[in-house]
C-alpha cells in the first residue's frame, strides 16, 4: 500500500514539476523581451546551498533550479521560432 501511493505521489510530483516549469516560462514571457526573460528566470532562481551535500531535501533544491533552466531552455527554444523582422 505504501509502495503504491509512494509511487502515486511520484507520478503526481513529476507532473507537477512539468506544469509549473512551463508557468515558469509562461510568466518569465510577460516581462517584454526574451532577454527581460532569461534575467528575470536568472534573478528568481534559487541558488544551490553552499555544503551541497546530495541529501533527499539537497536534490529537490536542485530540482527546482533545473525547473529554472528548463523554463530558460524553453524561451531560447520558442525565441529561435520567431522571424527576423528586417526593418
């Protein structure tokens, strides 16, 4: 029984982290450029503690800053499928 709801809660935690990853990206997109995107993912990134030392709560921090870089990954990706708009 537990197994399984540990194994629920797996499920639930991963879909999450995907959901807000793109939030994340979503609202970065809001500040007006992508480079106003990218210094605003930069500035709200948590930072890694300094004695990282790979504990279960170490590794979620880690998780969260990944969710950071990935929202970064995701505006460079959607900013390259724009048009040169040649003036």
């Amino acid at each position: 029984m537990v197994i399984e709801e540990f194994s629920e809660w797996q499920n639930e935690t991963k879909t999450a982290i995907e959901l807000w990853t793109i939030r994340l990206k979503n609202d970065a997109l809001k500040q007006g450029s992508n480079n106003e995107a990218i210094d605003y993912l930069n500035k709200n990134c948590p930072d890694l503690p300094r004695n990282y030392q790979g504990s279960a709560n170490k590794k979620f921090q880690s998780v969260v800053r990944s969710m950071f870089d990935e929202a970064k990954k995701m505006v460079y990706d959607e900013a390259q499928l724009q048009e040169i708009k040649h003036e």
